[in-house]
C-alpha cells in the first residue's frame, strides 16, 4: 500500500485532493466572514433537510453508478428512491418544503465509506473514484454558489457600461433576443428555463455515455467531460472577481431597481455615451464576463460530437437554447458568449494536452487562446467607445477572432486523432507455368 502510495499518480491526486479540501475550507470560512453558510455546511445540511437540486443530486449518483454492477445500480437506486420516499412523507406531514435528493446523498456517503470499509486494492480505487466524482460535481455547485457570494460582497463597482457600449459592435444582441423571447410568451420562457437550470444534469447525461465501459474496464477514460466541466467552473468565478459584470437584466433592466442605469432592457438599446464603473448592490452576483453557461454548452457540445446521432442532435439543441436563455433572459452581453467560446475552447484544449503530453501544438493552441481571451477582455475595457464608433469593423472582428480559435482547435485535435494503421496486403504468389 505504502509504495502505491509513492507512485507520482497517487501523490498528484492526493496533493489535488488536499489543495480541493483547503480550497473549501477557505471559503467556508470567507463565507461564515460574511454571515452565511459556506459550502461544505450547505452540503452537510442536505444530509437531512430539503436539497436545492434534487435532480443534481440522483445525476451525481447516476455518475458513481457507473462503477457499479447493473444488480448494485438497480441495489443503488432502489434504497435512494426509498429513502426520499420517506423523507417526501415526513415533509408532508411537517408541511415543510418538498424537494428530493436526500437520498441519492445518502447512498453517495455510503458507498464512499463501503469503499473504505469493505473494498481492498483496485475496486476500493475505482469505487472511490466513482464516489469522489460525484461529489465534485455537487460540491462544485456548492462552490460556485459561495463564490458568487464572495464577487457580490466585494466587488462594489460594475463594468457593464463597458462591455454595454463594445457590444454595440456586435448590434446589442441581448436586446434582440430578449423581445424575441418576450414574444413567445411562457413556452419560450419554460422551455429555456428548464435548459438553463439543468445544464448539469445534462453534462451528466453526456458523461454517462463517455463512461458507460467504466465497470466493464475497470477505469476511467484518460479524458472525458466532467473534468473540463469542473474546471471551468473552478477558473471562471476567478475572472468574475477580475472583471465584475451583472448583465443587461440588472444593469439596464426593471430587476436592477435603482442601481440600474436606466430601465431599457429589452425594449431600448442603450446609448452609446462615455462609459464609467458603475456601483451595484451586496445581492446580485458578477457572474457575466465570461459567459460560463455558454463555456458549458460549448464543451457539451464538443463531447457529443462523437456520440450517437441522438446525442449529437442533443447537445446541438443545448447549445442552441443555452445561448438564447443567456442572452434572452437578459443574463449575459453578446461579448460575455464570444469570450465564453474561447474560455471553454482553451480549458478543453489544455486538459487534452495533457492528457496525451505536451507538444508545441498543444502549447501554441492554449497559448493563442489565452491571448485571444486576455485580448478580449482588454478591449471591452479600454477600446468600448472605439469598438461601437467603428462597429462595422470591430464586431466582425471579435467574430472572426473567435471563429480563429474554434478553427484552431478543430485543426489541432483532429491532427491528434489516432490514424489507422493500412491493413498490409498479402504479396501477389508467382504463377506456375
């Protein structure tokens, strides 16, 4: 056991596992700093009382599952559908919120300590892998709600007046895309909301499939969807905190009450006047630049390339309605999607690189895209005004600056696809005379 340990896989993970650990702990206490319950309080609390996301929750044990036998996930999801059963009951009878999840947590927890307890060598390994999985994806829902806490207590002064004046050179496309949403009354709204809500559970779907060999195999694939997921989730808050955005909703609409500009969105496009910070409330999280959700869809979107013609069809479909809920909604600027594209492209690019080594493809492919990234982010700052007085010039080129890296990395991953090696032919026989 000991040597195992001393393999520098093992030592990765572990130092990976400790850097995670201290990394919650922090903002557990930067949150209790602020008078609320961090992350890992908020987890615990679910263990007994009413969950934020239930269908979260039996997606992260759907992910540890894949590890399982099919009679332990028929085992599995029989004792977690019992024990919300009762708990739905008990809340009946308290008349207290209704909500799922408990015990989807419940068997997670177990397994993890039927790992330590009853498995030895690689199934104890693999089963922990399983179970560790899954709680990452929800401890990163956890995670991310404390940090967007953190981004709304301190960092008092907006730049939506910037990254409002540059979209101008991309025709204010929030504007037009949130009376188009308007337009189509409660279905649009239902069906985006449903989309937006639940972009974990279908990063969740998509893994499944990547990892549907895992119990077969006895490992993980090299590389697949969940990780690029939790990364970005990881890095992006860290660009809210450098770049503070509330969105056209807040900023310019009837949800950002007096701290708004004006009450414009999506009616109005707003000016193109002078930009200045802005100051905002202690409630609304700076969570636009970059686009998150659309780093998501975008990474979906990718994983599903190779996957059956359903799946294909699927993460198009998220890709699509992801982008029309951002802007539709009034969450996010054009210029946070464009900026979320290559955020997501140069996460998905770096994780790749990797995974297979290093090389100057690899390193030139992330080095572009994180400049591009910084680039765009600089502009939106210092060249607002000029990007919407020569719009004709400069939204074209934020598209074709994105488009640049999508063709970058399209070019460079496919390059690093396995090539088949030609089936030798057998050598003509000389004919006997």
């Amino acid at each position: 056991m000991f040597a195992a340990w001393r393999q520098p896989r093992a030592m990765l993970w572990t130092a990976v596992g400790v850097v995670a650990l201290g990394f919650l702990i922090a903002l557990e206490i930067t949150a209790r700093g602020y008078g609320v319950p961090g992350p890992i309080t908020n987890q615990a609390r679910e263990v007994l009382f009413t969950p934020k996301s239930g269908p979260l929750l039996y997606a992260a044990m759907a992910l540890m599952m894949v590890v399982l036998s099919w009679r332990q996930r028929f085992i599995a999801a029989g004792v977690a559908i019992g024990i919300d059963g009762v708990f739905l009951l008990v809340r009946w009878a308290a008349d207290a919120r209704m909500n799922f999840g408990n015990g989807a947590l419940w068997v997670l927890l177990s397994y993890g300590v039927i790992a330590i307890t009853r498995r030895t060598g690689p199934e104890r390994v693999l089963l922990l892998k399983g179970v560790g999985l899954a709680l990452l994806l929800v401890a990163g829902r956890k995670t991310g709600d404390t940090w967007l806490l953190i981004t709304s207590k301190t960092r008092p002064a907006m730049l939506d007046q910037y990254v409002a004046t540059a979209d101008q050179a991309l025709g204010n496309p929030s504007w037009w895309v949130g009376r188009i949403v308007k337009a189509t009354g409660s279905i649009g709204d239902g069906v985006l909301g449903f989309v937006y809500g639940q972009l974990a559970v279908a990063a969740v779907i998509v893994a499944l499939y990547q990892l549907r060999n895992v119990a077969v195999e006895r490992r993980f694939p090299r590389h697949h969807l969940v990780r690029t997921f939790l990364l970005i989730g990881l890095l992006g808050p860290g660009i809210y905190m450098l770049f503070p955005v509330v969105g056209p909703i807040f900023a310019y609409g009837a949800d950002g009450g007096h701290w708004a500009v004006a009450n414009l969105w999506p009616d109005t496009p707003p000016p193109i006047e002078t930009p200045q910070h802005m100051p905002f409330d202690e409630i609304t999280p700076r969570n636009c630049m970059p686009s998150l959700h659309t780093a998501w869809a975008t990474v979906i979107f990718i994983h599903t390339r190779k996957g059956p013609r359903v799946l294909q069809f699927a993460g198009t479909f998220w890709l699509i309605t992801t982008l029309g809920a951002t802007l539709g909604f009034g969450y996010h600027y054009g210029a946070d999607l464009v900026a979320g594209v290559v955020f997501a492209l140069t996460i998905e690019a770096g994780l790749r690189s990797f995974d297979r080594g290093w090389d100057r493809s690899g390193i030139q492919l992330v080095a572009y895209g994180t400049t591009v990234f910084t680039a765009l982010l600089v502009s939106y700052r210092y060249l607002s005004m000029e990007m919407a007085e020569y719009r004709w010039v400069c939204g074209p080129l934020v598209i074709v600056v994105m488009a640049s890296v999508i063709h970058g990395y399209m070019r460079t991953t496919k390059l690093w696809e396995p090539k088949a090696a030609p089936v030798p032919q057998p050598k003509p026989q000389p004919e006997l005379v």
